[in-house]
C-alpha cells in the first residue's frame, strides 16, 4: 500500500510509490501527481467508518478531468453533470422504499459541475421522511469527499476502497463518476510554448476492486453509451470481464428515464422512469439486490 502523504495547507501533494511498479494500477499512480487535501479526507472517512457495522454504500460522481499544465489551466473533462450521483445518494441515504419524494435537494452539493464528489453514506435502519428535524441525524449518516483529477479520483477509489473491506459484504460501491479513459503522465505535462498530446490509457480500476481491495463488497458499476446498439453487449462484456455484481446500463440521451440491470447470472432488469427521478426506483431494486447478497 502506498504511504500516507504528507499534509500541506495550499501545496500540492506528490504521492510516492515505495516499492517498484508491478502492475498497471502501479504504473498509473508512479506516473501521475494527485494534489488534494486527502489525508484529512481520508482521516474523515476513517472516523465516519469507526466501529460501524451496517451497510455503508460509496457512491462516485461527477466527471474526472485530465490536466493538460502542469500550473493547471486547461484540462480534458468527461461528460457528467453528477446529477445521477447526487440524487442517488440521498435514496440511498433515505431508503424510501418508494414512499415518498423529497422536497429538496438537501445533497445539491454534490451535484456541483466543478465540485465532483464520492458520498458514504450508511443506510438508515428504518424509512424517515425528510424534515428539517433529521437534518442533524442526516449529516452523521453522510460523508463526503471532493476530487478533480481522474488520479485523484482513482487513488480515493483505491484507499476508501481498501478501508471499506472490513465491511466484507456489508459495503455497497455504487460507481457513477464518468472516468476518463486517457490521461497525460506528468512527465508530458507542458510547461510552455507547444502543446503535443499523447494520451495513455488509464488502467481498469474495477479490476483490482472487484479482486483486491474490496473483495466482498456488492460493486455496481455504470455503462454509458451514445450508440444504443452497442449498448447491452459491451455491459455483459464488462460484468465477464470484471466479475462483479451488476452493471447499470444507460445510453446518453435516455439516462433520465432509461436504465437497465445487467447481471452476470440473472434477468435484467428494465428500470423506467416517465415523470419521477428513475434514481427512486433503481436505488430500491439495487438495495433488495444488495440485502440478498448479505444474506
Ligand atoms: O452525472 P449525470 O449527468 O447525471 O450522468 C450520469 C452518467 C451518465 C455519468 C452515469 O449514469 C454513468 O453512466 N456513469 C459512468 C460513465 C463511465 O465512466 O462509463 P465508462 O464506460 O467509461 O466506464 C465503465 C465503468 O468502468 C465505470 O463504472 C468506471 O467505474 C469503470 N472504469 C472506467 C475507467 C477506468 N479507468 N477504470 C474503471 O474502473
């Protein structure tokens, strides 16, 4: 596991594997610069998860961004607003069962297009309408942590990952961040004058998820696809690939109202949604399937 890295108000942190890079994860994380304020959100995250055994549930959001500088002013984004991960984390958070529909946002934050997030959140042990009462009992039930950069993301994926693994099945990880595909090493980053680009792929994280650092937990991942022919094919091909529980299949312009639950044994299942947030109901099918697998 890499050290923990030095915290400093306003300065970058430079993360430092110390042992030689054996895989590909490895590799992506010698080449990159994660810069944050990561051990106190991770500090957060570790008092959050102190002496707590229900389920808890990860749920990422928002897009990642590829710095082109390194004094960053132009970055490559992925396409997310982070309005599937907000909203999803506030069912998650409430386990409405379908009950009822909440009358604010209370987790807008979340859904900030500058501000991408991963929210723990532990789900209640009873359905709560939300009022302004609960709002206190909410907050201890929420944790929230803020990155930019897809390496940030993937290394808070890696650390609040390994840190979830206690929970064996009890952990749920509900990955909606749209993460990029290519990044720029820090080595070509560019200091002035031209700029050549020369993206590397990033390394599937999922895969070393699903089998080291958080083997037991319920992982479902999203698929995002412009061309709906392609869909379903490359969703079953992601779950053989990875081995996880489920994949959440959505095509760009239909994802407010469309989504289906792939998985690797069972039927799918169609989630639709005409007029309300098809987040209520996806997260209430996700959650039986999730109190199955504590079974
Ligand atoms: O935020 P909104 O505007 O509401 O939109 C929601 C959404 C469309 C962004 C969301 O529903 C969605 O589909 N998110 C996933 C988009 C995405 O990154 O898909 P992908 O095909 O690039 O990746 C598939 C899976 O592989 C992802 O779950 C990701 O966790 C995983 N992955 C991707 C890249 C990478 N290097 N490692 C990974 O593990």
């Amino acid at each position: 596991m890499r050290p923990a890295a030095p915290f400093r108000v306003n300065k970058p942190i430079h993360l430092m594997i110390g042992h030689m890079a054996d895989t590909q994860e490895d590799s992506f994380f010698a080449t990159v610069r994660t810069e944050g304020y990561f051990d106190v959100q991770l500090d957060t995250v570790q008092r959050f998860l102190a002496g707590r055994e229900g389920p808890v549930v990860l749920v990422t959001s928002g897009g990642t961004i590829v710095p082109l500088e390194r004094q960053m002013v132009r970055f490559l984004d992925n396409f997310s607003a982070g309005t599937r991960g907000a909203i999803s984390a506030e069912y998650h958070l409430h386990h409405t069962h379908l009950k009822m529909v909440p009358t604010e946002r209370r987790l807008c934050h979340l859904s900030a297009s500058t501000i991408q997030s991963a929210a723990l959140c532990s789900s209640l042990p009873t359905r709560r309408r939300i009022g302004p009462g609960h709002y206190r009992h909410e907050r201890k039930m929420l944790v929230s942590v803020h990155f930019y950069t897809v390496a940030d993301y993937l290394y808070l994926l890696q650390r609040i990952g390994q840190m979830l693994a206690p929970l064996g099945r009890n952990a749920m990880l509900y990955l909606a961040a749209a993460v990029s595909d290519f990044y720029l090493p820090e080595s070509q980053l560019s200091d002035e004058g031209t700029l050549t680009l020369r993206l590397e792929p990033v390394p599937k994280v999922i895969r070393p998820l699903v089998k080291i650092w958080c083997p037991d937990a319920f992982i479902v991942s999203f698929k995002l696809e412009t061309d709906a022919a392609l869909l379903m094919d490359k969703a079953r091909a992601a779950l053989q690939r990875y081995q996880h529980h489920c994949v959440l299949a959505n095509v760009l312009t239909e994802r407010r109202h469309h989504i289906t639950i792939v998985r690797r044994a069972d039927p799918d299942i169609e989630i639709r949604s005409e007029n309300g947030e098809i987040e209520q109901i996806l997260i209430d099918r996700l959650l039986t399937l999730f109190a199955q697998h504590r079974q």
